[in-house]
C-alpha cells in the first residue's frame, strides 16, 4: 500500500512536469508566435530520433543491473526523467540550441522510460502473493495511467494559470519536479528485492557471522530478511565492494588483475603484490574450490576476492560466506590463520547457513555478485 500511494504521487507530479516542460519547448519553438514552421517540425522529430537511439545503447550498457539493483536503476530513472525535464525547461532561454538541448534531454527521458519499465516486472514480482504477476502489472498499470491523467490536467491547469513566460513556468516546475523524486524515493522503500547482490548479502550476514570465545560461530536467527534489509538497503548508489567497517577489512570482488597490481604497487612493494596474487591463484592445496581469497600482509589491507569462470551460484555464495568469515576474524583479532579457519568453518556450516537463507525468504538460485566477464579461467595442470 504505501508503495502504491508514493507512486501514484510520484507519477501525478511527473505528469505534470511534463505538461510544463512540453509548454516551455512549444514557446521556445516559437508556437505562440504563429504558425509552426515546417523546420521546427523536423527539429521535433530528429531530437526524437536521437533520444531513441540514446536508449538502445544505454540498455546494451547496462543489461542485467536492471535485476540486480532495480530499486537503485528505477530511482535514478526518475532523476534522469527530471533532468531532462528540466533542460526542457530551459529550451526557451537558448531557441537557437534547441536541436541539441532537446536531442539532450529526449536521450535522458528515453533512457528514464526503458529504465522505468524494465525495472517495472522485477518490482511488480515483489508483491505477487501467488502467481499472480500479471494481475499485479495490471493494477500498476492502470494506476500509473490514472495517475497520468490527473498529473496532465494538474499540468494544465498550473501552466494555464501562468504567464507564458520560461521564467514563471519555472517557478512552478521546480516545486513539483522536487516532489516527485522525493515521491518515487519514498515509494522504493517499500520495494523488498529476493535476490542477493554484494550490498543485500553483505546485510544479510553481517550479525549472522560472530566470533565468541569458541572461535566464529553462525547465529540463525540473526540472518536478515529481505523484507528486514530493504529497509537499511543502500540504492541510491551503486556498491561493488563490500567497506571496511572498524578492524574489519573490505572486500574487494573481482578485481581486474592488471590494474591491481598498477594501483597496490604505488602503497605495497611489487614483490609482496605479486606473493599476494601468486598465492591466491596457486593450486589449491589446502581447498578444492572455483573461488580465490588473497590478502596483502598489512592491518589494513582489503580482502581480495576472485571466482573461476567455472563456478557455480552455490560456488559464488560460499566464496562471499568464506570472506565475510575471515574478515570477521581478522577484525576480532583471532589469533593463527584467519583465512584456514574461516575457510574451515565455512566449509562446516555453509550447507545450514544456506537452509535458513532460504528459509528467511531470499532467493540463492541466481547471485547478482559479478559479471561472468569478471571471472578469471586459471589453467590447473592435468
């Protein structure tokens, strides 16, 4: 419900800035001056062209973060609309740029729209109770029309009410566009996303993993739900790593291996970069896992996390499960080899851990961690 009504907020107010920026670029295009001239149509229709083509290459760019972080892409998808609303505005100021400010601005709202609806089935699939995901598309989907129509005839009447003038206009734009982003961020609060990314999991674990005077143990009933880490979730930026909270070191995920080595040589001597990565790639004596842990001998230094290209979601789970361990140990201190330990215990309760994930309602099946493109294919001798 509270989603429900912070969108139709959200939708009423864009509508109506809408109405108020198509306003200003009709004034700008000389529209109250007389008749529409045939090169403003054709201005009209090329910065149309060029908004289009902006949105293809935006969704080739960023593919599967439309399931990842939907609440993070659907609230920055209305920045995106307003900005590009906004240069809208500012159309009348610069009549001779209106190719280009439009052409601009009509690539951010393409890009705001594509964002909005692919975004739209991963939310809407948060608040299906049964099987009933179209149902549930249905009903969004008329409230955002009805929504819609309110927002044009509040839009109307708002610019109705001014002089025709970008300035005015503007003083009206401005409140509502404010609005309306405060309405959709509100709205995404409500929003609870299943599946794990490095930020939901890293949520997820971080009271379940302790260490007490028996060494690391698993707390069950410390696991967060979905519905409990979408209210403390951090979506308006996107978080690749996991930080450094305390004596805890960070988590470094899939970092490119060149470009590691470029920027730890300039804090760390290039010998003990490369025992680093040597030893995190080295056959695995010890364990028989597609993930690879390496940490630099310094207090502060990050965990570094790598997986096989062979490995598995259950594979990426475990080796997150393994590093948000051994940095648990390492911030308390633990005395001997933090990573064995933690790999140990990891190993032990890893198969129960994932029973009461499931059980607390997060979906495993798929893991939102890295792009398959960051996964490194080490060769093992036959």
């Amino acid at each position: 419900m509270g989603y429900t009504k912070w969108q139709f907020f959200h939708n009423v107010l864009g509508s109506a800035s809408g109405v108020l920026a198509t306003q200003a670029m009709l004034y700008a295009m000389g529209l109250g001056a007389g008749a529409l001239p045939l090169s403003a149509a054709i201005n009209w229709v090329i910065k149309d062209g060029f908004g289009q083509f902006g949105g293809v290459i935006y969704a080739t760019m960023v593919g599967q973060k439309f399931d990842s972080d939907p609440k993070h892409q659907r609230f920055w998808s209305s920045v995106w609309l307003q900005t590009a609303t906004w240069l809208e505005m500012l159309t009348p100021l610069f009549p001779h740029f209106f190719l280009i400010i439009g052409s601009v601005a009509n690539i951010g709202k393409n890009i705001a729209w594509l964002a909005m609806s692919a975004t739209r089935a991963s939310i809407n699939k948060t608040f299906c109770t049964k099987e009933n995901l179209g149902d549930v598309t249905a009903k969004c989907g008329s409230q955002a029309t009805a929504a819609g129509l309110i927002g044009t005839a509040l839009g109307v009447v708002v610019g109705g009410t001014m002089d025709v003038s970008v300035h005015t206009l503007i003083v009206g734009f401005v409140p509502i566009s404010l609005a309306s982003l405060w309405g959709n961020y509100k709205s995404l609060l409500y929003t609870v996303t299943p599946t794990l990314n490095i930020e939901r999991a890293r949520l997820m674990l971080q009271d379940a993993i302790r260490v007490d005077n028996r060494g690391l143990v698993f707390s069950p009933e410390h696991v967060l739900s979905p519905r409990k880490v979408s209210r403390v979730e951090k979506f308006m930026r996107e978080i690749h790593h996991v930080e450094s909270t305390g004596q805890m070191p960070g988590i470094v995920i899939s970092a490119n291996i060149s470009k590691l080595e470029r920027t730890l040589s300039w804090t760390h001597c290039n010998a003990s970069v490369a025992r680093m990565i040597g030893e995190a790639f080295q056959p695995q004596h010890v364990w028989n896992e597609r993930y690879y842990i390496g940490r630099l001998p310094h207090a502060a230094s990050s965990l570094y996390l790598w997986y096989d290209d062979r490995a598995s979601d259950a594979d990426v789970l475990l080796g997150f499960y393994h590093a948000m361990a051994y940095r648990r140990l390492l911030g308390a201190r633990s005395p001997g080899d933090a990573c064995i330990k933690s790999y140990v215990f990891a190993r032990q309760t890893f198969a129960s851990a994932c029973e009461h994930i499931v059980s607390s309602g997060w979906d495993t099946s798929i893991m939102y961690f890295s792009k398959k493109s960051g996964f490194v294919n080490v060769a093992t001798p036959e």
